[in-house]
C-alpha cells in the first residue's frame, strides 16, 4: 500500500495561494484515482479535486475555477494549487489514491488557514 505524505499548508491571507504537495512513497503511474478531500473544524470530510492517470481532472464546485489539480510521475507527487483562497477553504487537506472518489490510503493531512 502506498504511503502519502502531504506539505505545503499554512497561513495566507484571503485572497492568497497555496501549492500543497502529496509525495507516494512508490511509484503513482499505476495509480488510477488520486485526489484531495478538506475537512474544516465541525464538518465533514468534503472531496475536493482528483486526478487519473490519463490527466482527467475533476473538482467539487467549490475548487473549480480556482483550484487545479495536477501530477507529477517521475516524482511521484501529486499537487494542489489554490488560489484566491477563502476564509471558508480553511480546512486540513488530506491526500488519496483510490477510485473515483472512493479513497483506499489516506495520507496525514496538511493544514490550510485562510485568514487575515
């Protein structure tokens, strides 16, 4: 199973970006379903993006237009920027392989503060 190590979280004013990386400890070309879910304090977990392994992307409503969603093979890693960033995208962001939106590996998830 595939270890997923997310960075690149922070504090940023509203209105700023962030680029959060997921590192697989193996290789990702195999890997159909990678993606991004949030939870913020008191919520659900929420899909955010995903990726398969032919570059198809997809968001949730609330990424599209200012989050894109991208992969990177040769180093395994998977990214999210995101830009115009709100108060309300303040949330942990977690890594996932899986299918679809399904997620099998999760990784520890990287903390967005959208404040200013």
């Amino acid at each position: 199973q595939v270890k997923l190590v997310e960075s690149g979280g922070g504090l940023v004013q509203p209105g700023g970006s962030l680029r959060l990386s997921c590192a697989a400890s193996g290789s990702i070309s195999s890997l159909n379903g990678m993606g991004w879910y949030r939870q913020a304090p008191a919520k659900q977990r929420e899909w955010v993006a995903r990726i398969t392994s032919g570059g198809n992307t997809y968001y949730a409503n609330s990424a599209k237009g200012r989050f894109t969603i991208s992969r990177d093979n040769a180093r395994n890693t998977v990214y999210l920027q995101m830009n115009s960033l709100k108060p309300e995208d303040t949330a942990d962001y977690y890594c996932y392989t899986g299918v679809g939106e399904f997620a099998t590996s999760w990784g520890q998830g990287t903390q967005v503060t959208v404040s200013s």
